[in-house]
C-alpha cells in the first residue's frame, strides 16, 4: 500500500502491483469486518434490533443461478487492468448486503423472488419490491465504502500529499450523500410496500426467447437523450431530484430473460428518451440498453463462458472503468472559474455519455451471445 492511499481511491484505478493488491484486499478485510465499530444489528425493514441479518442477495438467487458456472460468475473487474479484487463472485457472496434480518428478507420480496411472476407484466408490488431491496443493497455498499474512505483519511500520512486529501474528502462527501439518499428512497418505498400506493410506471418491459449472458439489477440517472439535451441535474448534489432514477433489471431465467425499466409515476423526465427508444428495432433497442448499462453500473455479473475477445473489447474496458462523476469537480479542472469549469464539464461529459455512441461497444444482449445451456 502506497503512503497517499490512493489504491482505496472510490474513482480511480486499482493496485499496480500484486503486493499491493495483496495488501489493498487484507486491508479491505480487516477495516469491513472490524466489529467493534459496527452498531448494534438493526433490521431496515422491521427496525429491530439484535436480531442476526441474512444474507440477503440483490438480484435473487434464482436468476443468478441461470447463468453461474460451478456455482460461480464474474464481475466487471474482468475489464479492469489493475483490478480491485478478484474478478470471481462465488453465488453466496454475488452482491449480497447484511442490512436485513432473515424474516423480513423472506417476507418482503415473495413476489419478485418467485420464477413464475415473469410470464406477464410485473405488479406494482413487484416494481416496489425490486426498487427496496435495490435502495438498501446500494445503502449497503456506500457504507462499506465510507468506512474504507474515512480509514484512508484517518491514515494517510499528513503532509503527504495535501491534494489527495483535499481529493478524499470529496469523495467521502459525495459517498455521504450517496449513502443518505438511497436510505432516504429506500424508507420512502418501505413506507408503501403493502398498499396500494402506485410509485412506479414501466417504461421498458421485454422478454427475450434466449438466455442473456449477465444479470443486472440497478438504479441510475440518465445523462443525455438522443438529441444530446441534458435530462437529468447530475452538477449540483443539492439539486439532484432523488425520482430522477431509473431501475433497470436485466434477468436471465432458464430458457428466457427478461427486461424491465421503471422508473417514478410523475416524473416525465425520461418519457420521450423511452418513446423514442420503442420505435427502433429489437436489435437497436437492446444495443441501446447495453451500452446503458456499460455506460452507468458497475455491479453486473456475467458467465463464465464469456469469450475472450469480450474480455479484451477496448471501448468496454474504458467503459466498466470509467464512473459516473454524481456532480464531481475532477481534479484537473478545479482551478477554473465556475462558468468556465461548468462549459469543460459538459463538454467533456457529454462526450463521454454520448447514448449515440451505442454501437461502439459489442451487444452482449443480442442473440449472438445467448448462453447455450448445454454449456454450463
Ligand atoms: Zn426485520
């Protein structure tokens, strides 16, 4: 481990060496597992206390196991060239989170965890459902990241490298904000999950007749639309409007997969975006909603089985690299004026969220990749 920290850097790459990639992942245990600092078990849903939490999984088991090979997937850091950790996610560890305790996971989430409810439409039950335990799972990894980041500030050497700093605690800052406003979406959903409340519209709902090769279950704002207008606020932390998302699962099931967006009744944001996007052909459709994902999530799980020249793709190398800056100043430009900096920043972003683009990268929702099942 370098003395500026920087291998625990949220945004940036990961480990140069296999020493410290050693050390990076030792540190990572140790600072996650410390006990000690950790508050008492508080269930999130029926705010209990004491009571053991389950290991609960975001995208449900089931549809994990479709495409798993020897009971094991990979993550995107199979396109990073200095990974964080290893690029295998055993089943039992595949985006799991520890914020819930075993009744109310079994209780809370029957609908979307049950295989036949994909033959039609999903219920508004199941739309809420998805949009919980997505809120809470993300709730979950800005903690552990929080903890990583005030361990970094609390032990880099002062004096060291003052800019880095200056760089950790913006990230803490915008990690907070993270953390506080998916409980606050997460509690908001809660509060309606058993009436009859409606929250969510489906904007996209497709079942494909083969199996996609990765599974997602995420939420995330859409940047631009296809005439490069900005949609939604991502300058400003104190402006962003928490119903700008939009949850997107793409769910591999035995023979079929389905896909779902969604996004909140009353936010018209992102209609046209979806409008448009449903006048183009199934092809272009599914090319558009993979360079989505490339584009804006990190937590996607893929199979084994995915080919090599996949792996080695430069344009999705840089796209599973790069992150999405929520209002982020990037270090480089932070010295110009407001006006100026804000011009460079739109500029730069839009260049690299151009939903034009979609083609560059290769559609791994397109049937030519469909997973053979005799293969797993
Ligand atoms: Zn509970």
């Amino acid at each position: 481990m370098n003395k500026y920290f920087k291998t625990l850097n949220i945004n940036g790459l990961g480990p140069l060496t296999q020493e410290d990639f050693i050390e990076l992942n030792k540190i990572c245990s140790k600072v996650l597992s410390n006990k000690s600092s950790s508050k008492k078990n508080r269930c999130f849903i029926c705010k209990k206390q004491n009571k053991p939490y389950c290991n609960s999984h975001t995208i449900p088991q089931f549809i994990l196991k479709n495409i798993a090979k020897n009971g094991e997937l990979l993550t995107t850091q199979i396109f990073n060239k200095t990974p964080f950790s290893k690029p295998i996610s055993g089943l039992n560890n595949t985006q799991t989170f520890h914020k819930i305790c075993t009744d109310c996971d079994k209780k809370t989430f029957k609908d979307y965890e049950n295989p036949d409810a994909y033959d039609k439409i999903p219920s508004q039950n199941i739309l809420k459902q998805i949009a919980l335990k997505s809120y809470i799972s993300r709730s979950y990894k800005h903690q552990k990241e929080l903890k990583l980041g005030y361990y970094a500030k609390n032990n880099i050497q002062q004096n060291a490298d003052y800019l880095r700093l200056v760089q950790l605690e913006y990230e803490l800052n915008v990690c907070n904000y993270n953390y506080q406003s998916n409980n606050k979406k997460a509690n908001f959903v809660l509060k309606n999950i058993n009436n009859d409340e409606v929250l969510f519209k489906i904007q996209y709902f497709k079942t494909l007749d083969y199996v996609v090769p990765y599974a997602l279950q995420s939420h995330f704002i859409i940047l631009f639309d296809f005439n490069d207008e900005p949609l939604a606020n991502t300058f400003d932390i104190s402006d962003i409007n928490a119903k700008d998302d939009i949850i997107l699962c793409i769910f591999p099931l035995k023979t079929k997969s389905i896909i779902i967006a969604f996004d909140y009744l009353g936010n018209s944001l992102y209609d046209n975006f979806f409008t448009t996007l449903n006048t183009l052909t199934l092809d272009e459709q599914l090319s558009i909603i993979n360079y989505l994902v490339f584009l804006y999530c990190e937590d996607i799980y893929f199979n084994n089985n995915i080919d090599d020249k996949i792996k080695k793709d430069e344009n999705l190398i840089k796209f599973a690299n790069s992150q999405q800056k929520v209002g982020a100043k990037s270090f480089d430009v932070l010295f110009l004026s407001e006006k100026k900096y804000e011009e460079e920043r739109l500029k730069e972003i839009l260049n690299s969220h151009n939903i034009n683009n979609y083609k560059t990268i290769p559609n791994l929702l397109g049937k030519k990749y469909a997973i053979n099942a005799r293969c797993l």
